[in-house]
C-alpha cells in the first residue's frame, strides 16, 4: 500500500478476530486532508499473531505474515510498524 508523506505516527495497524487487517490513517497539511481506512481478509494459511508492518522511504507500507502457525487469535490486536532508516 503506497502512502507517501504520512507519518508512521498517524498510521495504525490492526488485526480483527484474528482473519482482518485494518489500516487507516490520515495526512493534514494547511491545505489538504487526506485520509484512508481499508481492510483486508487474511487467509487461514497465514499466522495472524506474527504479521510484521514496514514502512519504507518511498512510503510503501508492507505487511508481512508467516505461513500456517499456531497463533491464538485475540479479538484486535494492534500491529507495530517499523520506519526504514
């Protein structure tokens, strides 16, 4: 997901029942407002309790998963978000 320009601290990251990723944030300048809120269903091959969250210079935020795992499933578990350097 490319999200140029958005600070990693307006970005949040969560997994609901343990099957959904939920990504929202929002950019404020003077001039504009932009924000987004998209979910995305995660497959039952992947383990939901190891996703990783990267947000890189170009503003490309990549969300990983390990496949199949043994994970419990919480309720909504928020999910950190590494900045590259």
């Amino acid at each position: 997901m490319s999200i140029p320009d958005v600070p990693m601290k307006d970005i949040d990251i969560e997994v609901i029942g343990g099957r959904i990723i939920h990504i929202k944030g929002e950019k404020n300048t003077p001039s504009s407002h932009v924000s987004f809120d998209k979910r995305f269903s995660i497959g039952q091959h992947l383990n939901e309790s190891n996703l990783k969250a990267k947000l890189t210079k170009d503003g490309d935020l990549v969300v990983t998963a390990p496949k199949v795992g043994t994970g419990e499933m919480e309720e909504v578990r928020k999910i950190p978000i590494a900045e590259e350097l």
